[in-house]
C-alpha cells in the first residue's frame, strides 16, 4: 500500500468511501466504470478499487452531466474534450430536447388550465374520450404529445391512469393499447 502511495499520491479512496463522499450509489460507480466512463486509478491484488483525486473529479463531472440529463452515452466526448465540434453538438441537441420537453410541459398546463375553467368537465362520466382529444387538441397537443402525455402519466400513477381511462368509457382493449409502453 505504502508503494501505492508512493507512486500515485497519498489520497485514495475505496468504491465505499467514493460513494459517500459523491453521495451516489456504488451500482452507479461501477455502471459508470462498466461505460468505461470511470477507471480506478488502481486495482489491489484483493480486487479492492482505489480512486485518486483524478478520478474523483471526473466521478463529479459525470454526476453533474447526469443531473443535466445528459445521456451517459455521451458523457465520455465531454469528458474527454477531444470532441470539439461533437461537444458542441451534444450540448446543443439536448438543449433541443429540453425545449420539447418545456413545449410539451406547458401544453400540459393549457390543458388543465381548459378543466379549471370548464370544472364540470372533471365532474363524473361528464367528459368522454372524444370530449378529452377535443381539450388536448384545443390545448396543442398531437398525436405524439398525447401518447407522451399517456405514457408520462402510466409512469407517474398507473392506478390514477387506469382509472382516469375508464372514466372516459374507454373499453378494456383500448385502455390496454393506450396504457401500453
């Protein structure tokens, strides 16, 4: 341990001692190793990980990408900054993507902003499926955002979703279709 030290400095950190230090998982640490995005600065004869004050800077560059939304997949052209243009471009094209997610988010809000100004439409049985496409076309939406809409809610409150569907008289074979991944 002592040679180890020696020859890459005196800060080293165990895949425990990392995860409470970052506060993240350790199946994060090793998914991020297994993505190649993460290397231990040294391997133990018993297996042990050992991470330096290097890695650690990235382990904390990769979190703060993840807490972007950047997908892990590109995180390594950032990391590595030998992308130049291709930094740029993967910057850009999620700023792309959260923008469709900040139109689709506020089409949601048109939507429920339809219901509180028409609140016998949440009254029972008052709103069909039909009545339902109406108000989220009225409100912006297309086909896509209103799967995406579906599929957003079937992910946040399955039950709430199920019988939000039947509310609208919806037979059992569309509601399966529609609540479908």
């Amino acid at each position: 341990m002592i040679a180890l030290r020696q020859a890459i400095g005196d800060f080293m950190l165990t895949v425990t001692q990392l995860v409470r230090k970052c506060g993240i998982s350790r199946a994060s640490i090793l998914y991020y190793e297994r993505e190649n995005l993460l290397t231990p600065a040294f391997r133990s004869d018993n297996g042990y990980r050992w991470y330096g004050e290097r890695e650690i800077e990235r382990l904390k560059a990769i979190v703060s990408y993840r807490s972007f939304g950047i997908a892990v997949a590109n995180i390594g052209t950032l990391l590595d900054r030998n992308g130049g243009q291709s930094q740029t471009q993967i910057l850009k094209d999620h700023f792309n993507e959260l923008e469709k997610e900040i139109a689709l988010l506020k089409d949601q809000q048109k939507a429920i902003l339809a219901l509180l100004q028409e609140p016998k439409l949440l009254e029972e049985n008052m709103v069909t499926k039909e009545r339902w496409v109406e108000i989220m076309k009225a409100s912006g939406f297309d086909e896509q955002a209103m799967r995406t809409w579906h599929q957003n809610f079937e992910k946040m409150e399955p039950e709430e979703h199920q019988k939000f569907l039947e509310s609208l008289g919806i037979d059992d074979e569309e509601i399966a279709a529609i609540r479908k991944p």
